[in-house]
C-alpha cells in the first residue's frame, strides 16, 4: 500500500497546493515522495476551513489528524492513504511527531474568524506552519539527521506567509477574516469595516506596503541563510524562486490590493524552479 498511497499523496498535492507541488519536481527523486506526503498533509488540514460547516467539525478533522500521528487514533488510520503516506514518512526519516502537532495546533486558529492580532503572533503563526514544512523537508534531504541551521526555514516560512496572505487578501477579507497583522492595519488607521467591505484607502495602502517590506527583509536574510546551507539540503528552500516573481507581480501589478495580479503559469514557474535549483547545486 505504500506505494500507493505516496501517489494518492502526490495526486492530492498538485490538486490542492499547486506551488508546492511544483516545487517537488525539482527535489531529488529519492526524496520526492517523503516530502511531497508532509506537503500533502499540510495541504489537507490548511484546506480543512473550506470543506467544514464550521469550527466545530473542523476541531474534530484536526484532532483526527493529532490522534493519527500519536497512535491513538480509531479505526483503520493506515487505511487513510494520506495517513498511511505520512506516518510512512514519520518511521522512514524519524520526523518528531511534536513538531506536526504544533503544526495541527496552529492550524486551529484557521477555523475562527478572530484576526491575527499583531506581527509577533503572525511571526509564530508562519513559524509553526510554513517554517515548519522547510525545515522537516531539509531534514528529509538530510536522510532524517536534524538540520541546526533553521534561520533559512524560520525567514523563508514568514516571507511565504506574508506573500500568501497578500496576495489572498481579498479572498480572506470577503469570508470576515483578517489574517494579516492587525496591529499594522489599526496603526495606519483601517477599520475592519473597511476592509470587509473591500474598500480600498491610503491608510490601507500604507498598511500593506509595510507588510511587503517585510517581507523582503525575511526574504532577503532567508537568502543569506540558504546559501549558507550545505548544497544538499538548498533544493528544499527551491519555492523562492516562484516567491520571488509573485512579490514583484503584487507590488507591479495590483491596481487594488482586493484584486491580486494573475498568477504565472506552470512552465514558468517551474523553469524559474529549475533553474534557481541548478544555480544553487
């Protein structure tokens, strides 16, 4: 069944997370599938919000997922391809169960409509979600020996964050969600109301401007930490590349920023893919 179940795992990647799914084809082929299933995984349970009825549901979905990686779970847990991939994954590298449950746990604030209160909760939120996927993927490159250096992980989680929710803004926005910080919103003057409205405004404007900023400073030390890596373990960190061209592609071409710019296509982004990869051998 393992087989089959990294190819579900694979399958359900490229239908639910197109980005990171692309950025698996340029992992090494040993790899690929432990990685693509964690990626999997993550994909399903950030995806839980839009499929349940409410918080309620959604809780249980997240605590199926905990009891499944704690041993605890009812019923046939393997017989979940998802589940059987991951936890495949777990006992092949030795990935720290307490990690993805921190993960699982981050997930929970997914399910209400209460905003990111401020940047340091957002910096934690990035931290155990997106920082987490980098660093488990390096240790997977690294045959499942810890990786020490985590600056690379814990600056490029924060920028893809950040340029996600940018980018998503006036999706989030339209189902009564603020997740980017609010503190910088209400400094710069936004009122909720505003934004749910999707009323653009000066204040607004230099609010988001701000969050860009800081995303390029996590991005640009997120470099200076890759290059530090060994080579080995830099095909994991490879998702900066398309990053990079959807930061430029927001700041150039987001008349509103309810409205994001189109995104690039496939063979763009994974020939921006492949050859910041061949760059960083």
């Amino acid at each position: 069944m393992p087989a089959e179940s990294f190819d579900f795992a694979a399958q359900a990647l490229r239908d639910t997370d197109r980005d990171r799914f692309l950025a698996t084809l340029v992992l090494p082929a040993e790899h690929r599938p432990a990685i693509t299933a964690l990626y999997a995984f993550n994909a399903d349970i950030a995806a839980i919000r839009e499929r349940v009825s409410g918080p309620q549901p959604g809780e249980i979905r997240l605590q199926w997922w905990n009891d499944a990686l704690t041993g605890s779970g009812h019923g046939a847990v393997r017989q979940n391809p998802l589940a059987d991939a991951l936890l495949t994954t777990i006992e092949q590298y030795g990935l720290p169960v307490g990690t993805l449950q921190r993960l699982i746990g981050a997930r929970r604030f997914d399910l209400y409509d209460d905003p990111m209160p401020d940047l340091e909760t957002f910096e934690g939120y990035a931290g155990e979600t997106a920082s987490t996927l980098f660093q488990l993927a390096a240790m997977i490159l690294n045959g499942g020996k810890p990786v020490e250096q985590g600056d690379a992980a814990g600056h490029l989680g924060v920028a893809q964050a950040m340029i996600g929710h940018l980018r998503a803004f006036g999706y989030v926005s339209a189902q009564g969600r603020i997740m980017l910080p609010w503190s910088i919103l209400e400094a710069n003057g936004v009122r909720e109301s505003e934004i749910f409205a999707g009323q653009d405004s000066e204040g607004l404007q230099a609010a988001l401007s701000q969050i860009v900023e800081l995303a390029v400073k996590h991005r640009d030390d997120a470099r200076v930490a890759i290059r530090a890596l060994p080579p080995a373990l830099r095909p994991a960190f490879a998702i900066i590349a398309p990053l990079e061209q959807q930061l430029k592609d927001w700041e150039a071409y987001s008349s509103s920023p309810f409205a994001p710019p189109p995104d690039r296509p496939d063979w763009r982004k994974i020939a921006r893919l492949t050859w910041w990869t061949l760059r960083n051998r």
